[in-house]
C-alpha cells in the first residue's frame, strides 16, 4: 500500500499547520473581524501576496519538476482575473444602472438596462455597445467556470501545439513569452472588447456586498486566497508525489530516455502545462478583486519572467520554496515602493531609496542564481541534513 | 523544518512590528501629511518623477512661509511604480495608515481609474494635475489640468480659422484619451461643415513606430490641394518615429501643421528638435509665458531641481492645485475633506501665465488655452492665447454626455442628467 501523502511529502503538513496559523492571527488582528492591528490595507497585501504564492507553485510544478520553462504562466493569471473582472464590473454596473433609473416613471425595460450598462462600461473608451465576449458577463457561475475553462483551453491548445512539435527549452520558453506577448498587445486594443489601456477597474467592490465595508471584504478574500493556497499546496503536493511525479521529473531530467522507455511525454507534458494555468487562473481570479483593476500591462512578458525569477530564488524543485520566493519579494518590493526605505547620504551625493532599492532588488536575483542555485529554500535543506547528522 | 517554522513567524512578526512601530512614531508629530501619489520606478517616472519635486518644492516654500493651520506640512511620498493597481493599494495605504490629508498623483487616466475607488470609499481628497478626456467629476478629486474643451477644441479652432485647414487626420494612441478626445473633435469638426471623407482617423499601439504608411496617408489626404492638418495625440516614445518620418517625407509644419496634445517641454529636452521646430502643440501654460509670476516660478524651479530642468504644463496644475488647497484649507480651518473640498469650490489663483485660475462647482478649472509654435532649443513660441476657459466635464459634443451636468454646490451630483433631472450615480463611473 502506498504511503500517505503527509509521509511522502512531510513539508506539506508543516506548511499546512503554518498557514493555518499565519491565517487565523491576521484575521485575529485585523481591522475588519479582530483588534485592528492590521490595517486593511497590509491584509489586502497579505492576500495578494497569497495568491501570489499560489501561481508561484504553478510555476515550479511546471518548471521545477516538469523542466518546462514557460514565461507565460502571468497570462493565464491575467485571464482568470479578466474572467471575474467582467462579472464583478458587469454586475456592479446594473445594480448602479437599475437604481439611477428607479426614479422614472415607467420601469426600465432589459433592453434599456443593457443600454444603460453599456453606456457606463464602455463610454470611457468611445462605445456603449456591449462586446460579444460580455455574453455571459452577468452570470457567476458562467464566469467561474470561465476562469477555469478559457486559460485551460488555451493552455491546452498551446502546449498540445507546442509539445506536439516537441518545442522544448529556451524555444518553448520564446514561444511563451510570444504568447503573453500577443495577448497582452490585443487586450491592449480597445476593439478587443475588455476596455482596452485602462482594463476592468473597481472591481474591489462586490456586487451584492457593498454594505460590507473593505475591512471585512479584504479578511474574506484573504481567507479565501489561504484557501487556495492551502489546496493548491495539497494538489500540487500530490502530483509531485507518486508516480505521475516520478514521471515528470524523469522528463526533467532526461525527456529522451523517458520517451524511449515508453511513456506519453507529450500527455504528461500537457497535463502539467494545463493544470498549472488553471492553477495560476484560479490565483488571477482571487488576486484581481483585491488589486481592485487589471489591465493588460499585468500580462506584459516581463510579469512571467519575475515569476521564473521568484521561483528561482525561492528554491525551484521544491514547492515551499516558490511560497517563499514569491512572498519575499512582493512583500519587499511592497514595503520599498511604501517610500518607508532611506535615502543613504554619502555627503557629495543621495543616493535615493527609488534608486536603490531596484537596483538591490536586482543584485539580490543575480546573486541568490549565482551562488543558490537552489534559492532561499535551499539553505532548509543544508539545516536538516545538519540536524540529521 | 524548524527552522523554517522559527523564521516565518519572526519574518511576519517583525514585518508587523516594524510597520506598526514606524507609524506609531510618525503619529506623535504635529504635522499635515501630505501624499504624493506619482511614480518614481517603470515608464512612468520620467514624466511624473518632475510631478513629486514639484510638490515638493511647494512644500519646502509652503514650510518657510509657516506651513498651514500654524502646522509644518509633511510629505509622505510613495512610489506606485507606473503599476496601475499598485496605485489603488499605495492610495489605500496613504490614507488609511499614513493619514494624508490630501494627495497629489497620478498622470494617466488608467492610474487615476485605479485609485478613485479607493478615495471614494475612504473619503479622501486628490489633486490630478493632467490633461485628460473628461467625462467623470468625483466629488473626492480636483482635476487642475485641461477638460477636452480647453485644449483640444480651441486647438482645433486655430486650424480651423487660422491656419484655414480644410481636412483632418486624427492621429493617436489607442487608448482612453486619445479614443475620447478623437470622438469629441470628430463631431466638432462635423459640426463645423467638415465632411466625413475629410477626416482621418488612426489609432496606432504604445511605442508605435512604423509611420511610413500612415504618414503616406495623410499626405494623400491632401492630393487635391486642400490644407491638410494633423491633430495629435500620440503619446510618449512613438511621437519620435512620427515627427522623423514627417521630415523624411519632406513635408513641413508649413506644409501640413501638426498639433498635438501630449508634447511639451519635459518631453522635448534632451531629443533632437530639428524634425519638430515649426510644429504646433496646445497646453494651458508653456515655460515662454510671459509673466512676473512664471519668472519667479522658474527660478525657484531651477534653483531646487537643478538648472537644466524646463517646466511644463502638469507642473502649472500641480501648482495651482497646491496653493489653492492650502487656501481652502486656511479657509475652512481644517483639513477636514468635506470642509476643504466645500472651500475649495469658488477658490480663485493667480496661474502663471498672467490671468486667474478660478475652482469651478464640477471640480475643474478655468484655464487660458495657449497654442505654442516648437522652438529649436525645445521652448515654445506662443503664437495664440485664448481668454480663460471654464472646464467642462461632460462635453457637450457627444449625444450621451452632452445631457449630463456636474455641479457638486447646487446639484451636489458629479454625474446629474439633465433630461431625467436624476443624478445617475455618486460615485464616479471607473
């Protein structure tokens, strides 16, 4: 019989007990359920930050254990949080249309409704017509399903494509950031339908919820987002583990030999390209409505490399590495861009925080590559062999 | 493993700490906070970067002169890294952890639509000091830069009467401003007598620069000898591409006058001009104004920033913004928002190209619209200045908004219809 998942992978419950508790003394102190130490905004960071995380671990069941290294994965977090953009931008929009046409006389008809809503969304970019890919805009379930659905299916085409012509390595990696490239540039034209530049905004307020105040909407999402994260840890856990595991890392490190023995190399392949961006949607879909706006700069190429990059230094191979890799530098570059970093004096010339900061982030990537192959999470590994020994 | 445990707890335990500490020890002074809300960090920071000096500029003077209230002004300066949502989080934290009492920020309208959430729910106070496509008056924010009817409007009507231009290429970059403002000139122009095959319309992506066949248009607009002019609202890098493929199809400012609305000192100093001199830009204040007012405004600039730094429009705004804040603020004797953003309205300020700034009920200024002729050096040659205009944040040009009136004194209604004699929303449409 096989061994439990918690005996292959013992990281898992440690990270699980972690998050648990990192989540229950947030909620505890923050401003919307406990003592109001944590402002509002620190728990919508904490949030993001968390579904960060998440596509982070995306990222290294793709490229850590599957040797896929796709710098496209932020597209496909970017389409989740479209996905749930256009019901919550949608939605929002009627409940202001429907009360601003309460007043007249005759009741408003669907037709004007739609007009209505129309006029609102999209008359910032010179239209009031709503665009086809809106049609299920005012349903949640469809848009659910959506987020899942629309980055699986173009992960699945894609990979299938890619895989198919047996693209692999640094061509695969050009071929993806092409791919976020291009969807990035057509959501920047207005005639894609999404509003182009300026995106899907204020979706920080829930349809149906704006009596609850951001203190408590920010708690549920950061709840919600430990959720995620916790299954997503528990998913990808379970995958690396076992078998299918054993086979993908074997495709890692020898795709060749492993085709030769036999196996559907492609299959596999596409099985973790696809789950991953579903994974990472799901991520989008939760971090969007606490970013509170995504426009199509969130899926510019540079946003997948960073990804690569926070797995990188937080350890790839190893899932809590990517958690800590992701949350170390959105939390640091959060706390930098908060302007609470120095200027340092050197007499004859400032060195200014906006400056420097950038530049430290910078040296920090090159030099955890260079001298941590294995990142931050690397260094775990040395202390436990240590105490093992 | 337990290591790892140990070192996330005091991770996130000192993280909490510090910013609990640090704003507990900003919170004994007696200061007024101000936010400054522009991006230092990403594409943006070249524009906005001069935005944040100046404001702190007028801070530095704004202290030696007393401060305000009888209390030293603070500034409290973030950078949201020309990231558009990282805007609303950093509002968020200005307001709610550092407890500014106003903010200066933003330059893009995508970056203002992220934020105006946030200062609307948490009842905050912005001064947006740009030029944008109008169509939104927020009861949190004052809009010191140009509404469409005081930049683009007058600077078509100087091709119109002046220049006797006949045919219209509208060129810009596809996104909000540019998509707006075009729609508006489009039925100005129409309006006017102009044809519809005589208008030409292009939008290109950011960065654009293939211009060869565009330009190859606009010229051919023209095969049958009507003066063609090219109203622009190209923005940033791609403006380059364009004013060089002009000069190599030989055609000069003579030949067919390009205005545009997003080219100004800043974006000029540093580039080659050869390619630009003679061509036309419209703005509500240029460095060349000649005014005792804007001499002593340039010094002061110089002598804080540095003496090869220019001053531009934005900088104007944000001037204007400022000080009439800090009279609105003597005036209600609090920094209470309700009380300032009521004292605000009716506040009138001497601009710097000699006339008045008055505070109009919908949030937005009056403004003279100057129309300047691009020098070699990069400075303008002002060839037209219109009285002050009244911004107008529904214009009146298109059928859905020509209906819709902001009035935050009577109405008390930034998005009021007319016909229905309803406001359709408090809040702002973002």
């Amino acid at each position: 019989m096989q061994r439990s998942l918690f005996a292959r992978q013992p990281s898992v419950l440690v990270f699980i007990s972690l998050l648990a508790v990192f989540t229950i003394v947030i909620t505890v102190l923050s401003e919307g359920f406990g003592l109001g130490l944590v402002s509002t905004s620190f728990v919508k960071i904490l949030g993001k930050t968390l579904c960060l995380c998440l596509v982070a671990i995306a990222m290294d069941l793709v490229w850590g254990y599957c040797g896929i290294l796709s710098l496209g994965h932020f597209a496909f977090f970017g389409l989740g949080g479209y996905m749930i953009g256009m019901w919550l931008m949608y939605e929002r929009t009627k409940d202001i249309v429907i009360a601003s046409l309460a007043g007249a006389e005759l009741p408003p008809t669907a037709e004007e409704i739609r007009e209505g809503i129309g006029t609102q969304i999209f008359g910032v970019v010179g239209g009031s017509e709503i665009p086809v890919v809106w049609y299920f805009a005012d349903s949640l379930f469809a848009q659910l399903a959506l987020v899942v659905l629309v980055p699986g299916l173009l992960a699945l085409v894609f990979g299938w494509l890619a895989f198919r012509s047996r693209v692999t390595g640094v061509y695969l990696s050009i071929l993806t950031q092409a791919m976020t490239l291009a969807l990035s540039l057509y959501l920047f034209q207005n005639d894609s339908g999404l509003r182009g530049n300026n995106g899907l905004s204020g979706l920080q307020n829930i349809p149906g919820l704006t009596h609850l105040p951001q203190s408590v909407v920010s708690v549920w999402f950061f709840l919600a987002s430990a959720f995620a994260l916790g299954a997503g840890y528990l998913v990808a856990a379970w995958v690396v583990s076992g078998k299918f595991g054993n086979v993908i890392r074997a495709i890692r490190d020898d795709e060749t030999r492993i085709r030769f023995m036999g196996y559907p190399v492609e299959a596999y392949k596409l099985v973790v390209f696809t789950l991953t961006a579903v994974i990472a949607a799901i991520a989008g879909a939760l971090y969007y409505p606490q970013a509170g706006i995504i426009n199509p700069a969130e899926i510019a190429p540079i946003a997948s490399i960073y990804l690569a990059v926070w797995v990188a230094i937080g350890g790839r191979g190893r899932l809590y590495g990517a958690v800590i890799g992701a949350a170390t530098v959105s939390l640091l570059s959060s706390w930098f861009t908060g302007g609470q970093a120095p200027s340092i004096p050197l007499g004859f010339y400032t060195i200014d925080w906006v400056d420097w900061w950038q530049v430290l982030l910078g040296l920090g990537f090159v030099l955890v590559t260079l001298f941590m192959p294995k990142g931050i999470g690397g260094l775990f590994d040395r202390l436990v062999r240590k105490d093992a020994a | 493993m337990k290591f790892t445990t140990t070192l996330k707890i005091a991770g996130a335990a000192a993280f909490i700490t510090t910013t609990v500490l640090t704003h507990a020890a900003y919170a004994q002074e007696e200061t007024i906070k101000v936010g400054v809300l522009h991006s230092l960090s990403g594409t943006m920071a070249i524009s906005e970067t001069t935005l944040k000096d100046t404001v702190l500029m007028l801070i530095e003077q704004q202290n030696a002169k007393g401060g305000v209230l009888g209390k030293k002004l603070e500034a409290v300066v973030v950078d949201p890294a020309s990231d558009w949502p990282l805007f609303a989080e950093k509002a968020r934290e200005l307001l709610t952890v550092d407890k500014v009492a106003v903010m200066f920020g933003c330059w893009t309208s995508v970056s203002r639509k992220s934020v105006l959430p946030v200062i609307e729910e948490l009842n905050g106070l912005l001064f947006y000091p740009v030029q944008y496509e109008g169509e939104e008056s927020s009861k949190n924010v004052f809009y010191t830069g140009a509404a469409p009817n005081q930049q683009a409007i007058p600077a078509t009507d100087y091709f119109l009467e002046e220049l006797g231009v006949e045919k219209f290429a509208l060129l810009g970059t596809d996104y909000v401003y540019p998509r707006t403002t075009n729609k508006i000139l489009e039925q100005y122009l129409k309006d006017k007598g102009i044809a519809e095959t005589d208008i030409f319309v292009n939008y290109t992506p950011f960065g654009h620069s293939d211009w060869s066949k565009i330009v190859a248009d606009v010229v051919a607009l023209g095969a049958d000898g009507k003066k063609v002019g090219v109203i622009s609202t190209i923005n940033g890098d791609a403006n380059i591409g364009f004013y060089k493929e002009l000069a190599a199809a030989g055609i000069s400012a003579d030949d067919i006058p390009v205005v545009a609305f997003s080219v100004g000192e800043e974006e000029l100093s540093g580039l080659d001009t050869t390619n630009l001199v003679g061509h036309l830009a419209a703005w509500n204040y240029f460095q060349s104004a000649d005014a005792p007012v804007n001499a002593e405004f340039i010094k002061e600039w110089k002598a804080f920033a540095g003496e090869k730094r220019v001053t531009n429009d934005p900088m104007e705004a944000t001037y204007i913004g400022f000080n009439m804040w800090v009279n609105a603020v003597e005036a209600a004797g609090t920094t209470d928002v309700d009380a300032v953003t009521t004292a605000m309205v009716g506040q009138k300020y001497p601009n710097l190209t000699g006339t008045e700034a008055e505070m109009l009920p919908n949030h937005h200024l009056t403004k003279p619209v100057l129309i300047g002729e691009i020098q070699a050096d990069g400075q303008f040659d002002i060839v037209s200045q219109t009285e002050p205009v009244p911004g107008d944040a529904w214009t009146d040009f298109l059928p859905e908004s020509k209906v819709l009136e902001s009035d935050w004194v009577e109405l008390k209604c930034g998005m009021y219809n007319t016909d229905t004699k309803t406001c359709v929303q408090l809040n702002s449409n973002y």
